[in-house]
C-alpha cells in the first residue's frame, strides 16, 4: 500500500470512533473519502459536514464512482463488519486492496515514535490525556485517538514537527499486534472479548505478544499488579505505576471540594500539588500513567502541571451533563466489569453520603453471556440500577441471553428497575434523583441531554 499514489479512500464502517480518525486524516492529506456505516449518528454527520461521503444503505451500487478504481483506491474496514457485507464481498470480487482499521494505523505511525495505550479499560482516557500533555508542551505530537477530546473536539491531532503519535491500541481481533510501539503504556489486562479469544489465558497471551513488539530503546509502563508477565525485546525499559506505588505514582492525595490535588511522583522528579482536571478517582491512575509517558518523552514538570489541569477530559468518559449542588447527571462509556465497578467507585468517592443511581444498556449479547454474574455484582455497588435491553451491535440475538440475567442476580437490597431505553428519561424525572451514571457503550448516552434537561428543569420547580 502506497499511501502517496491512492486517491480515494473507502470506509466500509465508517462511523466507529477508530475509523473516523483515519477518515479525518485522509480528508487531510486531500484524499476523496466515503464510506458506509449501518446508522446515522452525531460523529457521521460531522465527517459529512468535513468531507466524508458517508450512506447508511449496504448496497454496492452507492459506492461513488471514485472509489470503484482498483488501482487508485484504498479499501478500510473494520473486524466489527461482517464478512459477508455486500460491500466488503463486492470490493473483494473486482480485485481492490482492502485492509483492517489497525493495519492502516500502524502503516500510518510506522515512520513515527509510537506512543500506545493499550488495556482493557482505561485507555481512552489515559492515551487522550497523553496526548493532550504532549500537544500542549513544547514536545508535540500526532495522535489517533479512540474518543472525542472535549480540549480539541476531535480524535486526530496532527502535528508536522514532533516525532511522536500517541495511539490508543485496541487489542479487539489482536489489532494492536498491527502496531510498532515505541513506548507502551498497559492499564490492565481483565479479560474481555471472549467472543474472539476463547479463554482468559488466550487473552493474556495477546497481550504478551503485544509486548514483544515494544522497539529497543523504548519503555513499557505497565500497572502494578497484572496477571500478565510482559516479555520484552533487549533495550526496552520496563516501569511500574499505580495509584499509591510502583516507578509512577501519585503521593498526598487530597480529594474534597470537587477538587483532586495529588503529587507526581517519578524516579528522577516529583510535581508537587498537579491539580486534576476531570476530578475523579480512576483519573489519579489514568494520570500517573498519562504524566510517566509525557515525561518519559520530553514534556517538562511545568507543562505536565498545565496540561492536566487544563484536561477537559472525553467524550462519554466521566462526560457530566449536569453537575448542580443538587443534582448530578454523567455519562460514562464503561461497558466491563471491571470498567463498571471502577466507575461507580470513582463517582461515590467524588460524592460521598450521595444516592447514586445507575442506568446501564448491557453491550452485546455475547459480552452479557460470558459477564452477567460479574456485572450484577459490580452493578450492585450503587443505590438504585436501571436496566435496559441489549445493544447487539454487531451481533445477532443469543437465545436465552438478555438483561434479565443480570437483573435476577443484582443485590436483593438495592432498588432495581427493568425497563426500554427510551423510558429512562421519564423513569429519573419521576424519581428523586441526586447522582445519575449512564453506563455502556451503546447509545443509552443519546438521550443525556434530554435527562439532564428534565432534572434542571425540576430542580427548578
């Protein structure tokens, strides 16, 4: 593949959060873009408004006629589209090239210092935090990122100048072994995607694998505590951090006020008193992570100060909709066990004494299938859930598989609603609510702004 000689490039999956990071960097360098995804949504209608051809029928015949020359253009898919899609299996009977997202990114940053982010959760915060320490310090960089930054209002950072692109590296159909990792951060290693890996010790071994790929003279930073034993090439470092230990760590925590003020610690400098600009409690783990990697390459104590201050955080991340004295209403993409119990955890040490209720839409059957048992039992840290039906996504239906396995086993304490998608905003308007965390990765988070209009609106009663 010759980036330089291709002329259009075709999305088959367009709207996922991956791939519109590459649409955007090929409308930059002036590429004809189109593409196909299965629904219409907010992030599609933006690549639109900046370039993209993007429709929502499978349909062959509505491939632009740009984009049907084999030898002028690049075909990008993602695994999360079937096979047998009429589109994929049209661009494979006429002979085109057709890659997946992550070979695409690691061909992209493969001239380039990667900074990767890979983990189970936690990597979309940390990597766009990374990136934002690095943009906004004299050291730059490019990033692909996998959410919206709320600093940038966008996933593409560009930069011509800086040697370095932080990635966040998705180990979903093994993609990350597609990337060439200078530096690596690994944020954890909770099983996930069972679908695709058969077995935890299957999972882990991705991850393994995934380490060898760290170039000579790079780093791993790894969390305290994995069941993964990384396995590193000659010359590459390999550091620990953590909440309260490891190489990276964070020192005199103080949390109250809305505010987390904590200290960096590192093995050749501490940042005292770094002021946190998403202020909760994963995010002392994100940014020790995030500052290790900034600092590991360049960025000054002094910039890494400021960049986390300044942080604004990511869409669908710890994203509030609403944050009165009364009332607080926040999405959060977490769609994991583990992710899910970390949220909730975040949330009450944020607003200890405070009801907090969650609304979550379980993501995928298969995920339901393997989990349901580890999501009652994280679920059923907070006061009060609400349970919607699955978001399938890229799946069919699983006989016998549906929210009401994990309804069955929440807490028998705690109050427990099963309900659709669309009653949840009448549910938490009729309902006293105080702390509101929309979970998942479906799109339970279409209708925050409306719940967090409802709530100030009652506030105002």
């Amino acid at each position: 593949m010759n980036i330089e000689s291709i002329q259009s490039v075709y999305f088959v999956g367009a709207g996922g959060i991956g791939m519109s990071a590459l649409i955007r960097y090929f409308l930059h360098l002036g590429k004809q873009v189109a593409g196909y995804d299965r629904t219409p949504s907010p992030l599609t209608a933006r690549l639109i408004d900046e370039g993209a051809r993007i429709h929502y029928d499978e349909d062959a015949a509505l491939i632009p006629d740009d984009c049907r020359r084999p030898q002028s253009t690049l075909v990008v898919y993602t695994p999360a589209v079937p096979q047998e899609h009429a589109e994929l299996a049209w661009f494979r009977a006429n002979g085109f090239e057709i890659h997946k997202r992550a070979q695409v990114l690691g061909l992209i940053t493969r001239s380039s210092k990667g900074l990767c982010v890979a983990g189970t959760h936690g990597k979309t915060t940390t990597s766009t935090m990374a990136a934002h320490l690095l943009h906004q310090s004299h050291v730059g960089c490019t990033a692909f990122l996998g959410g919206i930054s709320q600093n940038y209002g966008t996933n593409l950072l560009l930069s011509k100048a800086s040697p370095y692109t932080v990635i966040e590296a998705d180990e979903f159909d093994r993609s990350f072994h597609w990337l060439s990792p200078w530096m690596s951060v690994i944020t954890a290693t909770d099983p996930d995607h069972l679908d695709i890996y058969g077995t935890r010790e299957a999972y882990l071994e991705s991850f393994r694998h995934y380490t060898t790929l760290i170039q000579p003279g790079g780093a791993l930073i790894i969390h305290r505590g994995l069941a993964l034993v990384p396995d590193v090439q000659p010359g590459v470092r390999v550091y620990t951090y953590d909440r309260e230990e490891g190489d990276f760590h964070a020192e005199r925590i103080r949390i109250g006020g809305g505010e987390i003020v904590l200290d960096f610690v590192a093995p050749d400098t501490r940042i005292c008193d770094v002021r946190l600009g998403v202020p909760v409690g994963i995010n002392i783990e994100n940014g020790v992570a995030a500052m290790a990697l900034a600092h590991l390459n360049g960025a000054t104590d002094e910039e890494i100060r400021r960049g986390m201050e300044t942080f604004r955080g990511v869409e669908r991340r710890f994203d509030f909709k609403l944050r009165t004295a009364r009332t607080a209403v926040l999405s959060d993409y977490a769609h994991h066990p583990a992710e899910i119990a970390q949220s909730i955890r975040s949330v009450r040490e944020l607003y200890a004494g405070r009801r907090i209720t969650v609304a979550f839409q379980p993501h995928l059957y298969t995920r339901t299938r393997d989990f349901y048992r580890e999501f009652a039992e994280s679920l059923s840290l907070a006061d009060e859930v609400i349970l919607t039906d699955i978001y399938p996504a890229r799946e069919a239906p699983i006989p016998g598989v549906s929210s009401s396995l994990i309804y069955d086993r929440l807490r028998p304490d705690i109050r427990k609603r099963l309900c659709r998608k669309e009653d949840v905003p009448a549910l938490v308007e009729r309902e006293d609510t105080e702390v509101l965390i929309l979970l998942g990765a479906g799109d339970l988070d279409n209708l925050s702004a409306d719940i967090a209009r409802r709530l100030a609106a009652k506030e105002k009663e």
